[in-house]
C-alpha cells in the first residue's frame, strides 16, 4: 500500500475509534438534585432561590413578578445544572436569610434559602 492509501485509511478507523472510546466511558452524566441545590450554612455566601426554569421566558416572567413586589436585587443566571435559576444572591447569614423569605411569603412568594454554588 501507498502512503496515501494509509492516510485514507486513517480516516475511517479514526471516526469509528473516537465514537466507540467515547461509548466506553458511559453515557453522560447529569447533576443530581443534591448537586445542584445546596442547603445554607453559616459562613458561606446565601441566596434566595425564587424558582427554576427551563425556558427563559418563565424565569423572566417571575424575575419581573419578583421586582415588582421590591426585591430589585434579583437576577437570572444559570445553575450548573441545566436550568435557569431567579435568586436573589450575597445574603450575609441564615437569620437575615430567613427574614428576605419570610418577607417573600408574606406576598405570595415561596423562595428558599441556599448556600450559594462556587463560582
């Protein structure tokens, strides 16, 4: 064989390795609930998680529900794990967290305080 019937040789064998290494390693692997919610703890940064959505315009919708009733702070941004996530971040401790989701209760809000994923 020639060296240029080798390198034409090389093109099917490599895209039949590449898929079959990648089987190999398993199907992909999504976050768990665990790994993508995580409870409050003293000393670590806080957030007030105001819903989970997978289209953007839900999130907005409550983002804008959200302001509306005075908490100005609150953002969208992704969670790590696929959703997309209305939080109000940077809360100090768990009593000034519990207070914000009382607050949001008190107008029909139903938040939960969690310690905020890593950056």
């Amino acid at each position: 064989m020639t060296p240029r019937a080798y390198a034409w040789l090389a093109v099917p064998v490599a895209a039949l390795a590449y898929p079959l290494g990648v089987i190999a390693g398993g199907s992909p692997r999504f976050p768990t609930r665990s790994e993508c919610v995580h409870p409050p703890k003293a000393g670590q940064e806080l957030e007030a998680v105001f819903g989970r959505f997978r289209r953007q315009a839900a999130a907005e919708a409550l983002l804008s529900r959200v302001r509306r009733v005075g908490f100005s702070q609150s953002e969208i941004q992704g969670d790590g794990c696929g959703l997309l996530v209305v939080r109000v971040r940077g809360i100090p401790t768990i009593a000034i967290g519990r207070s914000l989701v009382a607050e949001a209760r008190g107008v029909g809000l139903r938040p939960t305080l969690q310690a905020a994923p890593p950056p």
